[in-house]
C-alpha cells in the first residue's frame, strides 16, 4: 500500500513541501498565534512557505483523520486541484505527507470564507453580487462539458467555502468531497454516497444518491445566505439546527423579499432591476426537479446581468449630470434634478452641437458624433455616394458620455436621399468596413429602421470602461449598392440583447418550470391533439398530460411535432416534407439529430414553401412568427449571398430579406477569454438568424395572425438567392411556427 501510495504521489513531486518547512511556518502550528480556521476537516493555519512558484503567504490546512478525513480526501484535493486551474479556484500550492501527517497548502485568501462576511456594513451589493458571479463563475469551468477536462461535480458549496482574496475576489475551495463525471457529455448522472453540509444538501441527491451537475445548483443557497446577510441556518436552545431555506423560499413566492433582504444604513439600496434577477435566479436554483434548475452558465449569464444593473444603479447616483451640460446648445432651463433627467431622455446637443447625447429608459447612456466631426475640417457638405467613396472617420469618446460595464453598438446612422417604401423596416445593404490599420475587412449585412425614422447598419460592439475610445474606421461604401445617404453620425447605443433564458424558453426541448398554474394553461382540446401522437395511452392525470405537451411530441406520422410555450400557447413545427418545401433537386437526408429524423438538403438556388397551417395548432387571435430551422454545410459559416423571402401571393408588395450566416459582429478590445465576434449578444433583427440551444439555427421568414375562426391558413413563400452564387448543401430541418 505504501510502495503504491509513494508511486501515486511521485507525479506531484514538484509540489511537495517539507514537513520542517510547515513546521517552521506556523510556529509548529501554533494556535493563539496562526490557527486562522477550523473546520470538519481539522484546523487550517497561515505562514509563509517556499514552493514551487516562490515564497508567501499560504494557508496550510493539517488534516486530522479523527475527524473522519482521511486518505482519499487528501489524495482528491491533489489531483482536483493540479488538474482544474482557474482564476475562481483556490491554487494548490503544494502538500505534505510525513510522519502520517497529511496537510495541504494552498494560495492564501487574506479575508478568509464568505461566511464571515454575510452582515458586513462594509460589503456594498457591487461587490456582494461580484463575489457570487466569481463563484459561479469558478463552478461554471468545472462543469463545462466543452472543456477537455473531466467534468467535475463539487458536492459541497456552501459561504464557508468560498474564499476571499484582498481586492474581495472570490475563490471557491474544498475538494475533498468532489465527484469526477465523464467529459464533454450534456448530461451525466453519478450515483455516490458523497455527502455534503447540512442546509445546503441538494435534496434530490439526499434522497436518491444520484448527483448530476444540476447538484451544485444548492448555490442558490449562498445566494439567499448573501441577499439575506445571514447563514441558512440558526440553532435553537444552541443545539438543534433550524434551516431557513424553506422560509426564504416562502418569502419570493409571496413576492415579501424585502422582510428578509439585508438592509444597513451605509449600504447603497440594491437596485430592484438587479434584486429582481438576482433573486429569481437563485429561486429557480432551489428547485426540487433537477430539470427545472439552470445550469451553471446560466447561472453565470444571469448575475453578470445583477451586477451590471447594480453598478449602474450606484453610478448614477453619485454621476453629476449639471456638470456635463454646460456645454449644452441652447443652454437647458431646468429647476430640478428630475427635470434635467426629462431634457436628457429626450436628448440634447453637447460639445458646440457636434455630439447628441440621452438616456435611454434604463437610465443608460446614448451618445451619437456628428458624422462632420468624424470626418473633420476638410469635409464637404453633400451626400455620400457609397458605390465610389471610401471615408475615414475618427471618433472620440469620452468616458463620461458611456455608462461603465455596458455593451454598446456602434452604428452608422443614416438616411436614403432618394425614397424608399416606408413599410420596409429592414433591408440588404451590406457595408464593407474596418478598423484603420487591419487588414481584414467586415460586412454589416443590413440596414433596419428604427423608431426615429433614421436607418442604422451595425458596426461593433465594445462594452465601456474608464478609458477614452478613440477609433478610425475605413467605410468603403455599400456592396452592390447605388443608393446616395445622408450620414447623420456614429452612434454608440446600449445593446437591447435578448437574454439567453429567453431564447432557450421559446425553443421546444427545454423542460417547463414548476407552475402551479399548469390547469389553466392546458389547452381545451388537448386530448385530441394527444391522440394525434404516440404518447396518447401514456398520461394518467391531466398534469402528466401538461407536462408531456410541454416537453413536445411528434404528431401526424412523425412529421409535425407539437408543444406549448411558457405562456400555454400553442407552438408547432413541420418537416422540411410536411412544409411542401420543393426544389429542383431536392435530396432527403436521414439525419438522426433532427427530431423528424430526416432533413432536406438544397441543391439549387432557389425553393418554395406550400403548406396549410391547421387551426387545431395554433391559439386563437394571436400573432405568430415562422422560422426556418436550417444548418449550414459543414465548416461553412455562412452564403455571402443574401437570400430574398417573397409572398406567393403578393409578390410585389411583400417580400424581405434574409441572411443564412453564423450573426456575429466584431468586437472592439475583447477582455481576456472573450471572443473577438460576438454570436450571442446582439439585437433582434428579423433578417438575421441566431443559433437555438438544440444545436440549429433559425432566421424568421414571415408573420401571420390567427383568428376565432376555424378555417386553415395557407402559407406559400419564394425563397431564392440576390447574388450569384447557390446554395448548395444547406439543410433545412422545417418550419417553426410560434407566438410573437
């Protein structure tokens, strides 16, 4: 067992530390002068040690065997914590195995565990909100199934074990009741006897033993523990644990937050925008259903939102705004800070009329630079004409026009100088530009309308920080476009994303949250549309009916798949095959991945879609949109070409464009691990697609409104190319049609 032991421990030979070294350290770990905490493994110590990164400070945690932590414990810290390297994880700086002591040093967290922090006064909401999302963030890269590691379940989570550094960065520590499961697996479920701390237990892995990723979702404990400022548990006659959770729960449901939320007289107020996401996230973490939890990265999506919403809450509070506006031209008259704020939400001229700056209703900052400023002195006043002009413009933006932590576009504001049919909100015109000094050169692919009347095609996006922005853009005209433009401005506006939770709630194959509405939201004729699919023997109560409907099935010979979205609206898709989608060539592939088991892949440049919408499919008076779901040929990102979505019907007076690319814009001064096109975090614009989270893409191609009637909706479309190449090899999987 030794000879093994010794063999085992050989690979980490680079991270052990002499007995005598600890020893020394911690004044033979002495503890009036060095014990810093003490815990159901034993007592940790700080000292100073040499090791192989150099000589600090380092917590030195000295296992005691007595108190049930042994071998494995030791061995499992080591192994997790050499291999799952991450700025929210503690480091292993090295170990010790001597004279049957066990003890492991690790980086030193000179605020210790969140535990202790939980009522601090001095802890304001930014960093509280900061010290979850780091957390998360921590448990996020353990259980990312695209990581080549080992995914790896903690087991554990609890303040105790979320250490804090100096600057109040968050590091999650204690290993040693982890759990490996296999790697780049959506999901995995591990049965085990690991335990975790009373309070915090996932329930659902106290009764059944079995673990998934979804386990170290009871972060939603520390959650509440910090918007609560006190642990999850009290005792009673200072024996008999009492947990809160329950209550806490209680207390969301009946929307009472604010007789538990923490409240101290020199705390800033938490913004109700981020106690709103804040709180709901960690309700849905607290779930009994695994299904019904969210996964770590959307855990991580939701208080980075928190946090944003509650730096901007305290920003503007302190932001002096009457300084800002003695530039203003006219000079504003106002006898009231709330009467400056109307003025500034309708926008006013700065900097000598070159710069329009506003608040939009967030309270965020918009700002827009006069196209004459960007091109300087020596421009003329007259049209662009975009075909034989290229332009360089330079802009400045200073840090007080821009909120801090928010992502904005930077567009191109314009008008057409000749007219253009007003009920065309979106339309092709792909502007070739790049950075000054780059050599590749990106396409903005349309331009839409907005409610000011102006048109904007979308540049980049940066998200601001205390930095002056300078940049030089080289705007080489419009491809394939004759049009002249009036040039209003560069405009930095705040990113009106859709949330990621959104997204993945419209499509089909996410399991519906607990709802204790469900009856009211079960369709009335839902008992013929189930004998339609195979589940029609297989529901006994009417809330099993619910839950299959919303989980989705196929229906009509497995060419229609059937659901109800989080409202209890009707949702349906059709086949490439039941869409009456026709092509000259066309080639079905069988594709397993495709809840119809088949696809449709494209061999010419041009197809249709004639198809009849059953009124049995569809919710009464609603408005519903349809997509095509398609995928692109392998490793392609995208037809250049953009492809034209006309009426059969009306051929002439409906028609709209739509691109059949991978929606990514390019980002200015990516922060580190972040990607340098963003897919994700972008407007809605209707000609553009966006992945779904069951690996397809979808882009919406038309919009119809459903009546009291019963009569079925017809449904024929032209889809063909504007350029000259064709679109071969894309698969179209169907039509999904679902509520606006």
């Amino acid at each position: 067992m030794e000879a093994r032991l010794q063999k085992f421990l050989h690979q980490f030979q680079h991270l052990k530390i002499q007995l005598e070294e600890i020893t020394s350290a911690t004044d033979n770990f002495n503890d009036e002068k060095n014990c810093i905490g003490v815990g159901g493994f034993g007592k940790v110590y700080k000292g100073e040690v040499s090791h192989s990164k150099g000589r600090n400070m380092a917590a030195i945690k000295r296992l005691n065997q007595k108190l049930g932590q042994g071998l494995p414990e030791f061995l499992k810290e080591i192994t997790m914590l050499s291999r799952y390297r991450h700025e929210n994880l503690v480091s292993l700086l090295g170990f010790c195995h001597e004279a049957d002591e066990m003890i492991l040093v690790y980086e030193y967290a000179s605020r210790g565990s969140l535990d202790r922090h939980l009522n601090s006064r001095h802890l304001m909401w930014t960093q509280r909100l900061k010290i979850c999302l780091d957390a998360a963030k921590g448990l996020s890269y353990l259980h990312d199934p695209r990581e080549t590691h080992q995914r790896l379940i903690h087991c554990d989570i609890k303040s105790a074990n979320i250490l804090l550094d100096d600057q109040w960065n968050a590091k999650v520590s204690d290993f040693g009741l982890s759990v490996m499961g296999p790697a780049n697996e959506q999901q995995s479920v591990i049965i085990t006897c690991a335990s975790g701390t009373l309070g915090y237990c996932d329930l659902e892995y106290a009764w059944t033993h079995t673990l998934t990723k979804e386990s170290d979702s009871n972060i939603g404990v520390v959650l509440f523990e910090v918007l609560c400022g006190t642990l999850c548990y009290t005792y009673e006659n200072g024996l008999v644990p009492h947990i809160l959770v329950p209550a806490w729960i209680e207390n969301y449901e009946q929307n009472t937050l604010n007789d538990i939320i923490f409240k101290n007289s020199t705390i800033p107020p938490f913004d109700q925008s981020a106690l709103k996401t804040f709180s709901g996230i960690a309700y849905r973490c607290l779930m009994e259903s695994r299904e019904d939890r969210p996964k770590m990265a959307e855990i991580v999506t939701e208080l980075e939102t928190a946090l944003r919403s509650q730096e901007l809450s305290e920003w503007k509070m302190f932001f002096d705004y009457e300084e800002m506006t003695k530039t203003a031209e006219p000079p504003l008259k106002y006898s009231s800070k709330d009467e400056l704020k109307k003025l500034l939400s309708k926008g006013v001229l700065l900097n000598g009329g070159k710069t329009w700056f506003s608040l939009n209703e967030k309270g965020e900052h918009c700002e827009m630079i006069s196209f004459a400023k960007c091109l300087g002195s020596e421009f003329e006043i007259n049209p662009w004409w975009s075909k034989y002009n290229s332009r360089l413009i330079k802009t400045r933006v200073e840090t007080q026009f821009l909120s801090p932590g928010i992502t904005y576009t930077v567009n191109l504001v314009f008008k057409f100088i000749f007219p253009v049919d007003e009920a065309i909100n979106c339309l092709l015109m792909p502007l070739k530009y790049k950075l000054q000094g780059e050599t590749k050169t990106s396409v903005s692919p349309l331009a839409y309308k907005t409610e000011d009347g102006w048109w904007r095609s979308e540049l980049y996006q940066f998200t601001s920080d205390d930095r002056v922005v300078d940049l030089e853009i080289l705007l080489d005209g419009f491809r394939g476009s004759y049009t002249m433009i009036q040039a209003q401005g560069i405009e930095f506006r705040p990113l009106e994303k859709e949330e990621q939770k959104v997204l993945e709630e419209e499509m089909f194959d996410v399991q519906p949250i607990s709802d204790v509405n469900w009856n009211e939201k079960l369709p009335t004729d839902y008992e013929d549309i189930m004998k339609l699919s195979k589940h029609s023997g297989q529901w006994l109560t009417q809330k099993e009916a619910y839950l299959i409907i919303c989980k989705g099935f196929l229906i009509n010979d497995g060419q229609k798949w059937f659901s109800l979205d989080k409202n209890g609206r009707k949702c349906h898709m059709l086949s490439a095959r039941a869409a009456g989608i026709w092509v000259q060539h066309e080639d079905r592939l069988s594709l397993p991945e495709s809840r119809f088991g088949e696809a449709m892949v494209l061999r010419f440049w041009t197809f249709s879609i004639v198809c009849e919408i059953q009124p049995q499919l569809v919710s009464s008076q609603t408005t519903y949109a349809s997509y095509l779901v398609y995928k692109l040929p392998e490793g392609q990102s995208g037809f250049e070409a953009p492809m034209v979505v006309k009426d059969g019907e009306y051929m002439d007076d409906y028609y709209r464009y739509i691109y059949l690319v991978r929606p990514q814009t390019p980002v200015i001064r990516p922060k580190a691990n972040e990607n340098t096109h963003n897919p994700l975090s972008r407007s809605k614009i209707k000609g553009l697609p966006r992945e779904r989270n069951d690996g397809w893409m979808e882009v919406q191609i038309w919009e119809f409104r459903t009546t009291t009637t019963t009569e079925k909706i017809p449904m024929c479309l032209i889809l063909s190319d504007q350029g000259d190449k064709k679109f071969s090899g894309l698969i179209i999987e169907g039509i999904e049609f679902r509520p606006i």
